[in-house]
C-alpha cells in the first residue's frame, strides 16, 4: 500500500503525460499558431511570414464577400438545425409511436420498416457524392436537371428556375442538401431515444383517447427532449461547416455573385487560390470563436432546461 | 525583385518566438506540447541555411553551355492531367539521357502539384523541376514575390540545343518568354502554345450551307437563322467560368481599336474598362442574350455539361482555347460525322484597326525550377532539351497542342481537325497575335473579379455601363491592394 501510494504521481504521470502531449501538440498546438498566422501575411509558399498586427482582421470588417458569407452560415445555423429536427422527430415519430393497428397499442406506420432505410440512405452518402447527385437535381433541364424535368412532367413547367443559376436561391439551394443529407441520422438518434420510452405511458395516454398530435405533444417530445438538445448542437456545429456541399456544388468562389458563400469555402479561397494564408487563418480565427459561442450558449441552455426523467 | 520583399530574417524569427513565449505565459493553455512549438509552421523553414550550400556545378563548355554537374541526380515532378506524362518518360527524357547518361532521373507524375509540393516549398526542400500546373497548381506571382523561383535567364541565352549558333531565346514564339518574367526576369517557362477563338460545329455549317461570319452583323444574321433552324446559336461555360467570354469580348475590342487598349487593361489604370471599343464589344455580346441566342438555361450549367451539349450538337458556337478538342474528347467521338473547326472573332466593324485574322494566342502550361532546387542547372538543361525541336514535336504529337517552339509547329503533322484549324488560323494571324497579361499577374482580379461581372453581363442583368463600372471596381481593388505586387508594361 505505502509503495503504491509513494509511486502514485509518478504512475499517474506516465498514464496522463502521452495522451495529453499529443493533444496538445496536435489540437492545441495548431489553434495558437493558426492565431499567430493570423497577425501575419505569409503566402504559405515560403518560410517568410511577415508580423502585421490586426490588418487581417481591419480586411475582414470590410469585405463584403465576408459579410455574404457570415449571413449565409447564420442562416445556415438557424434554418437547417430547425428543419432537420422538426423532420427528424416527424419521422422518427411515425416511425415508432405514430401507427395505429389493432392488436398493438404503440406502433410505427406500415412499412415502417423499409422507411426507416429510406431514410438512413442518405447518411451513409459521403457529402462529395450528396452534393453531386444534387448539383445534378438543380440542374437545367437540358443538362439533366432532376428537379426541373420533374416540374415539367408533372405539368409544373411554369415553376422551373436555373436554381444554381440564380443567385438568390444559392444558399437555399444549401440548406434543402444540407436537410436532407442530414436527417437520416436524427430519425434513428430519436427512434432510439422513443424506444426507451415506457410502453404503458403511451397506452394510458392512447386509454384517455389521447390523438396522435397531441401525444407526440405532450408524451413524446418531453421525454426525448434531452436528445433533442444534443442534436441541435451537434446541428450547429454541422451548420457552421457546409463546406463540402458549397465547394462542389457551387465552387471555390461560393457560386454566382459569390452569393452561396460559407465561411469555410472563403477560409480554402483565401489560402489556396489566394495564396493568402494569414487571412484564412484569420477567418478561421474568426470561426472558431462563432463555434465556441454557439456552444458555450447551446451548453447553458442544455444545463437550465434539463429534465428529470423517470 | 520588387524592394517591397521583406525576407526571413534573425529578427523577424525572434520576434516569433518572443510572441510564441508571451502566448505561453499569459496563460494560453500550451501545456507540455508547448516545447514542440517551435518545430511547427510557424518557425521557419529552410532559409536560413539556403546560402551555405552553394548549388552543384559542372564546367561550363560548348557542350555544356550551362555547366551542370554530370553525375548528380534530378528530382523533377510532372503534372498527369490532361496531358499525361508519357510526353515527359517517352520524348523528352530519352533526349536528355541520351546525351547526359550519368545524371539520374528521378521522376514523379502528380495530380494535385500544390498539394504534394507546398510543404517542400515551404520547408527549403523542393524538387528541382516542376510542371506547376492543374487545379492544384501553386500561384506562380506569388513563388516569384516569394524569391522561390530560380532565374531562367541562363536558359534562354544558352545556345539551343539544335543549333549551336542559335540561342534558345531566338527558337521560341515571341511573347514566350515575356510571359513568364517579372521586371524583365524569367522565371516561368511555358511550353504548350494556346490558340483561343470561338470554336464551331463544322459539321451543322456545312449541312445547312451556312459561311463562318466575318463581322459581328454577319454573325448576328447567321444566329437568327440557326436559331429559326431549331438550334441554339451559343453557348459558353455557364456558371463555372462565364470569363470564357472575355476573350472574345477583349479580343473583339482589340481588333476594332488596336492592341493598345489592352495595355491600360494590363496597368490597371484607371478608366481602361470603359474604352469605347470594349464597351462596344460588352454590348454586342450582350446582345446575344437580349436575342435569346444562347442554349437556354446555359446560364444555369456546369461548363462540362455546356460543352458537351455543343459538342453534341446542340449549338454552333463556343468561345474556348485550343484544349478544347482534348477536354471535350468524349463527347466528339459520340458522333463520327461531327467535326469542328476554330475561327478568329468576327469584326464588329468595317473599319477595324486590325485585320479578321488577328488571334490571340499565348504560351502556357508551366514550368519551373525553384530556387532552392538542389540541382537548378540540370533542370534548365532538361528545358533546353524539351526545347529541342525534336523534343517539342515529341510533344505536340503525344499531347495533340502547339508548343512555344516555333520551328517545331511548323513541321509537325496534326491530325486532329480543330488543332489543325487552330494552327492554321495562327498561320494566317501571322504579326497579328495579341494576348494580355493581367489574368496571369493577378489571378483573382479575373476569377472571381470579372468573371462574376461578366456573367451579370451575361444573363442581362446589368447594362454595359454597370459591367464596366463592376469591372473598374475590381481593377480598383487590385490597383489599392498593398500587398499584391504590380505590373506594367509599355506595348
């Protein structure tokens, strides 16, 4: 006993100081230099970088790109969250407890089964792929534009566009891709989170000839609402991002006018077509305090609301 | 070099670190890692000891007019993209070996140059011959401001390696080696020769009896009676790069007013976007849109996808460069009786400065020796043997593309239909050959900057005035930038 507890630190120690030196040098290491990158113009083609001060960050107040780029992550960070969650629990709900069948109080709708495939098809498309097949769905009709070959044959034809043409659609155009890529995952976090529910609470809600609304209301959403928490942070973070869909769908300068710009794609433009590595830094710089805010927020929120769940 | 290079030095790293020790102790969490700090990006590279090393030389003689070392090895890294590199394992590396035995080849194929090579740039360590070319190509301004690119001058003065009596300088298609050079240095060598036009549906001509416009009224008849005949006069390269059309735009202008006009373009001065003549052209082109001229819902594609319907048919012309056929390949062998051909741009007047013929062409395709390459005279012998006429004709017949070596394009045989018609067309040019350089020295003020305005221009969502305005704008924004190095040129 005396010589295990005389060896203690020393034991532990030797657990901690590994794991912890390669965090460091791997996840913290990059986040201070990446700030220090910021204050300087380098082209990141040579060893050369020159200290500047804030300049990178006076350039980013004025940048008119910059500011297209923030209002589209901000909607990005409100819309996509919103829809993704609200189908999510929508399908997630049907799937579980939204049947009615005689013999069975709590069930999903028929073929429930094959849906919930359906559904997690999409999640296991790498985004590179997703965003592809979508380009592809905005596409002209000429060019083999789905969607619009779609309106037309359903007689529809008025209500074609040249969606990727048209700058005002751009970042929509993201947030359907970036839904849709997206909430295969929520609807099986949330059916497993309705399937620890306790039967015998839906069958006395079903006995007071509770409807199906409003059991989703009142039994449903309170007792997954933990899970819904989570996901919404996970969401956000997934929003600020988008980086993947926007470059290929729409290219390295965020689509006509630059109008389907994300704070990522301005970060890779900057670095590599720009050869401008101290301002990249600097949104990134940028970007990591929105993502810290938006979870610090997202965290205190979680904390105040939790629920205690039988 | 511009004065406005600042280079690493003691005190710059110094600085670093001090800034790196004050992070630490006002209590930024580096933790243990702290110590790796100072290996990483941001503590300096290779130059502080690239002086030390003084590069490997040989004697230098009529043989070996540029004097390398006969035994040491060269390291060199060759885009494969549209061209491959059996041009580089199968032409030009059996002429250098042939004459240099002893100096090993090391060579490497790469898809994404920037990718695999930015770090060794970085790091003081990079090979000592790059083809810096493709999507990941790194931005040859900016290695030149960097001081990362070895002077070529030697090069070009060396004796060709045809003939003794002949330098290198004198082999190559004027205007090669301005390209690639910065205050009268050169850095860049570009080897592959473009042609640009607007490239035709030969095929639908002839089946229809209809003859290539000569001037833009000829040219706006002509569509009226495709478009009758159930085909989309136009296209061009959709949302990807509407700035395929600038060419013809700035080439149309050059030729109703004369090259001059490009050169203000190239400064940056002030106005040079709205000279009458590019405001004419802006117009006419614009004018396709307002006559529905273009493929509908061109405005909405990918330019593959825009290509491809050309190339199959869909319309007549498309503004592009001699890569073209190449890029478009597939889709040309769909239809054996298809057959395209290149024209130079009409003329939007009668009384035009410069004559129909005028195309522009430019040299392309880059390559470069660093200036940290451990082996630099190597590298530029094995230019010099690329250079070769034999070595360039290799070229042209492996890749189907001109080359800068002007000899060498007039005895080669090209096969394919629309190079052949692209070599001619810069035949018949003859003096009348322009290009312009502010795409080259300021990669951003052309895409994004006037590639966004252009496709506004495009799809008529601004007048002509505005597209200038934009464009003066973005001229503005790189005349006002600081840290981008400038450029001029007298004619």
């Amino acid at each position: 006993m005396t010589a295990l507890r005389h060896g203690k630190y020393p034991f532990i120690l030797a657990f901690l100081l590994p794991p912890v030196g390669i965090y460091a040098l791997y996840m913290l290491s990059p986040y201070v230099q990446a700030i220090y990158i910021s204050l300087t113009r380098w082209s990141g083609l040579s060893a050369t970088q020159t200290f500047i001060g804030f300049d990178n960050y006076v350039e980013m107040w004025n940048d008119d790109q910059l500011r297209t780029a923030l209002r589209n992550n901000l909607i990005l960070l409100v819309v996509v969250p919103v829809l993704t969650l609200f189908l999510g629990l929508f399908f997630a709900s049907m799937l579980n407890v939204g049947g009615r069948r005689s013999g069975q109080a709590v069930t999903g709708v028929r073929g429930s089964s094959v849906y919930k495939v359906v559904y997690f098809f999409p999640q296991v498309l790498p985004h590179a792929i997703t965003a592809i097949v979508f380009a592809y769905v905005f596409a002209p009709s000429n060019a083999g534009g789905i969607l619009n070959n779609l309106l037309e044959a359903v007689g529809l034809g008025r209500l074609t566009q040249l969606w990727i043409g048209e700058p005002k659609y751009l970042v929509w155009i993201i947030v359907v891709v970036m839904t849709w890529g997206f909430v295969g995952f929520y609807v099986v976090l949330f059916s497993a989170a309705m399937q620890s529910i306790p039967r015998d609470i839906y069958e006395a809600a079903l006995l007071d000839g509770s409807s199906r609304i409003t059991t989703f209301r009142k039994v449903t959403l309170p007792l997954v609402w933990d899970t819904v928490q989570v996901g919404w942070v996970y969401m956000a973070i997934q929003a600020m991002d988008g980086f993947a869909f926007v470059h290929i769908m729409l290219g390295v300068n965020g689509g006509v006018q630059g109008a389907g710009d994300v704070l990522g794609v301005a970060i890779y433009r900057a670095a590599f077509a720009e050869y401008d590595f101290g301002y990249a830094a600097a949104i990134g710089v940028l970007l990591l305090l929105l993502t810290m805010t938006i979870v610090v927020l997202f965290m205190r929120v979680l904390r105040r609301e939790r629920v205690e769940l039988a | 070099m511009s004065s406005s290079i600042e280079r690493t030095t003691s005190g710059m790293s110094s600085t670093r670190r001090t800034f790196l020790q004050r992070m630490a102790i006002t209590g930024v969490a580096v933790g243990p890692g702290g110590a790796f700090l100072a290996s990483c990006a941001t503590s300096g590279g290779g130059d502080d000891e690239d002086d030390s090393e003084p590069e490997p030389q040989g004697d230098v003689s009529d043989d070996n007019p540029l004097g390398i070392p006969e035994d040491e090895p060269l390291e060199i890294y060759i885009f494969d993209g549209g061209f491959g590199d059996e041009y580089a394992t199968d032409v030009h590396q059996p002429i250098f070996s042939e004459k240099w035995p002893d100096v090993e080849i090391n060579h490497n194929a790469a898809v994404d140059i920037g990718g695999e090579l930015q770090a060794r740039f970085v790091a003081g360590d990079p090979p000592d011959f790059v083809n810096n070319s493709g999507d990941g190509q790194m931005d040859g301004a900016q290695l030149i401001t960097d001081g990362q690119l070895y002077d070529l001058s030697d090069l070009f003065d060396a004796p060709s390696w045809d003939d003794p009596e002949v330098p290198v300088r004198d082999t190559l298609i004027p205007g090669t080696i301005e390209m690639g050079s910065r205050d009268g240095t050169p850095y860049v060598l570009n080897y592959a020769f473009t042609v640009f036009g607007l490239w035709y549906n030969k095929t639908l001509l002839d089946e229809n009896g209809w003859t290539v416009p000569t001037t833009w009224q000829e040219m706006m008849d002509l569509c009226a009676e495709i478009k009758s005949a159930g085909i989309a006069p136009w296209v061009y390269q959709g949302v990807t790069a509407p700035r395929y059309m600038n060419w013809p735009l700035l080439t149309m202008a050059a030729k109703l007013a004369g090259p001059e006009i490009l050169v203000p373009v190239d400064n940056l001065e002030e106005g040079a976007w709205g000279h009458e003549a590019i405001r004419e052209s802006a117009a006419a082109l614009r004018s396709l849109k307002e006559n529905d001229y273009f493929l509908p819902g061109v405005e909405g594609m990918e330019f593959r996808d825009a290509q491809g319907l050309w190339a199959r048919g869909e319309a007549v012309f498309c503004p592009s460069g001699s890569w073209l056929e190449n890029e478009e390949a597939d889709a040309i062998a769909e239809d054996e009786t298809f057959e395209l051909a290149m024209m130079p741009e009409p003329l939007l007047s009668e009384d035009a400065v410069m004559p129909l013929e005028t195309v522009r062409a430019t040299a392309g395709e880059p390559y470069i020796v660093p200036a940290d390459a451990k082996n630099p005279r190597a590298a530029m012998e094995y230019m010099r043997a690329m250079l070769s006429v034999e070595g360039a004709r290799g070229f042209s017949e492996t890749v189907t593309s001109l080359t800068s070596v002007a000899a060498a394009n007039e005895e080669v045989e090209i096969s394919a239909p629309g190079l052949a018609s692209a070599q001619e067309a810069l035949n018949a040019a003859g003096e009348n050959v322009i290009n312009w350089l502010y795409p080259t020295w300021y990669p951003t003020m052309e895409n994004p900057g006037i590639d966004q305005a252009t496709g506004a221009l495009l799809r008529a969502d601004i007048t002509v005035d505005e597209w200038v305005q934009q464009c003066e704008a973005v001229a503005k924004e790189i005349r006002e930038d600081d840290s981008v190095v400038k450029q001029t040129r007298e004619a």
